[in-house]
C-alpha cells in the first residue's frame, strides 16, 4: 500500500527539489518522502507553514481536525505549539514529525482520492440546497411525544459525512436533537458488527412488510419482516449484549454509538424515553 500510495503522490507537480533523490527504499524512507511532498503542497515554496493554514487546507478536503483518526496529528500539533519557539510555524522536519502517523490517510486527502474529490464544490451545492429549504416553512413538529412537542420549530441544521469521514455541517447542528427511529439503523449496525449478519437474520428478515412500521407483525418464517419496523428493532436490540443486564448493554450501545459518531456529543434523554414507553 505504501509503494502504491508514493508512486501516485510523485506523479502530482513538486518542485524538483521536493523529489529528494533518495535510495532509502524502507517503510520508514517512504513515509518519510511523503510527508516532505504533503509539506511542499501546502508550502507554495515558503520555508516553513503556520499551522492554521495546514488545519484550512485539511478542512477544504473535508477532514475535520477533531477526527479520531487525526488524533496523533494534531495532538502532536498542539504539543510542538505548548513546547516549541517556533510561533506556530513548522518546518519540513517538525511538519514531517507531526503527519507521520496519519501520512497516508492525509495523502489520499491532499491528492483529492476521497469519494467526493472537489469536497468544496459539493459543499457549496449542498449549501444552496440548505438556504432554499430554509423558506419551507409548513408542517408541523411531532406531538405524539410531550417533550417533542417542545421542539423549536424554527431550528434547522444539515450535517454529512461521507464513507471516507468528509463532513460539513450548516445551520442548527450543534443543538442535541432526540434521534427516535432513527437509532434502528444503528443499533442494527452494532448487531451485525458484534453478532455476524448470519446469527442476527437467523430472528429478523431482510424484506419489506408492507405494513406501517408500527405494526406488530411477523413474515411467514415467524419473525418480523426487517430492523427498521418496529417488531424488527426490538429483536435486534434484544439480541445486543444478552448476557449482560440492562444498565451493562445501555452502556455498551451508548459508547458504541459514541464511538461510530467519531466520539462527538452522544447522550441520552430520560424523559422523551420514559414518556415514549406511554404512547
């Protein structure tokens, strides 16, 4: 992966002198080269880089500097700042110390080789998108649950990542908002990663029921129709942690969903979930 990775980053335009003939082909040697090339690509021929003007450019390709995955980087970062007389600017080797870690993940960004390339552009689409719904004003909030029908109408927020952790987020995104069914993918996603698709389909099915989602109903193999009605996500759920007791598996899914939300704001509303178990 690693040759593979450096062939590509070569065939994109350096300075001649970013090339660094080097004969070192070892592990250490190519990661090495990598990380002088992402250096001089942020560089444009200055000598040494300010750290915010790395964090803009990684946010342009859609990488968000709280990424889990970035965690070495950018603690790294943080510490070269705190220890460093540097002012916040980096030369090759300090740029070079703190990418090592994440060298790969970073040249695939920088060479624009995520699922969407030009993530700017699409943002910008997506931005529109979100300004011309804003003007929809109809409808009205759930209230079939009290503590929803608390909701503030007006809020309004879009967020996405895509399956290589590009994310964007425009409007009300940071105001914690009750998930309701829209858990049962996720907790479906727990099943199968901790269970195997084979033991959890053994009590669920994969089909459609035709049926409001609410309905209690079993298909003709006795179990219900799939997880995103309600009959199926009760199943799967049930499935997640059956030796433990109850406060063991709440915790359990909680850290996971935690984990899959790239350790960012997961919490848990005791009063929408009590009040629900009435309706």
């Amino acid at each position: 992966v690693l040759q593979e990775e450096q062939a590509a980053v070569l065939r994109l335009h350096f300075p001649p002198h970013s090339l660094l003939l080097n004969s070192d082909s070892s592990e250490s040697g190519m990661l090495s080269r990598l990380g002088d090339l992402l250096f001089y690509t942020i560089a444009e021929g200055q000598e040494r880089i300010p750290i915010h003007k790395f964090t803009t450019a990684l946010k342009a390709t859609g990488l968000q500097t709280s990424d889990p995955r970035l965690r070495d980087c950018m603690n790294e970062m943080h510490r070269v700042v705190q220890e460093s007389s540097s002012g916040g600017l980096l030369d090759r080797d300090l740029f070079r110390k703190c990418v090592s870690s994440n060298i790969v993940l970073l040249t695939q960004a920088f060479r624009k080789k995520f699922v969407i390339p030009d993530f700017e552009e699409f943002t910008g689409h997506v931005d529109r998108i979100f300004e011309d719904a804003k003007e929809l004003t109809g409808g009205k909030v759930a209230a079939y649950i009290p503590q929803l029908a608390k909701s503030n109408p007006d809020l309004w927020g879009v967020s996405l990542c895509t399956v290589d952790g590009q994310r964007h987020s425009v409007g009300h995104t940071k105001i914690p908002f009750c998930l309701q069914s829209c858990v049962k993918p996720l907790t479906y996603a727990i099943s199968i990663s901790t269970l195997g698709t084979d033991y959890v389909h053994k009590f669920v099915g994969k089909e459609p029921s035709g049926l409001r989602y609410n309905k209690l109903s079993l298909n003709e193999d006795g179990i219900p129709h799939n997880p995103m009605v309600n009959a199926g996500a009760i199943v799967v759920s049930s499935l997640i942690k059956m030796d433990c007791n109850k406060a063991e598996k709440f915790d359990f899914v909680l850290q996971y969903l935690n984990k899959m939300a790239g350790n960012e704001y997961m919490g848990f509303s005791n009063a929408t979930a009590f009040l629900r178990e009435w309706t």
